[in-house]
C-alpha cells in the first residue's frame, strides 16, 4: 500500500471555494476509483485554514491512476491555487 499524509494551508478568502473544490474531488474518487483506497480530507480543529489529507492507494497504479484521471488533473490547479504555501508532504510506510 501507498501512504501519504499532506498537510496544507489555505488562504482565508479562498476556504469556501477550497472545501467546494475538495468536496468536489473527493465525490469524484470515491464515485469513479474502485481500488480500496482511502483518501480524506479534515480541517484541523482549532486551525480553520489548515487541512490535512490522509491517502492511500492500493499499489503504484491505483496511485498513477488517481493521478491521471481527469477530474484530479482539472481539480489540482484549482486547489492548488487556494493554498497559502506550499503543502507539505510525508510518505508513510506500513510497519505491520
């Protein structure tokens, strides 16, 4: 399994339109992905601009198809633009 953790920061005139985005995408992946997968998204509680997504994909081309797939590369630039820096990612690994 692939695992990666991001954690991002939004820029406060763009939440609204981040979280539609988002909600967006997310529907869009667990509408059209059928690899068990997880992929969630949560703000973090008492930072209302920070966000951290939680994904995992079954192997390599779960993971490329996600990438690939149209509603994620029309989705990316959008999302990206909503952001006050840049995210900051964490590859996980099973131990188990």
């Amino acid at each position: 399994m692939i695992g990666m953790l991001i954690r991002l920061k939004v820029l406060e005139h763009k939440v609204a339109e981040f979280e539609t985005l988002v909600s967006t995408l997310v529907a869009n992946i667990h509408a059209s992905e059928p690899e068990p997968k997880i992929y969630e998204v949560r703000r973090v509680k008492d930072q209302p601009r920070t966000y951290v997504y939680f994904v995992a994909f079954k192997d390599q081309a779960a993971s490329d198809a996600y990438a690939n797939a149209p509603y994620h590369r029309n989705a990316a630039p959008l999302i990206m633009a909503c952001l006050d820096g840049d995210p900051v990612y964490e590859t996980l690994e099973m131990f188990y």
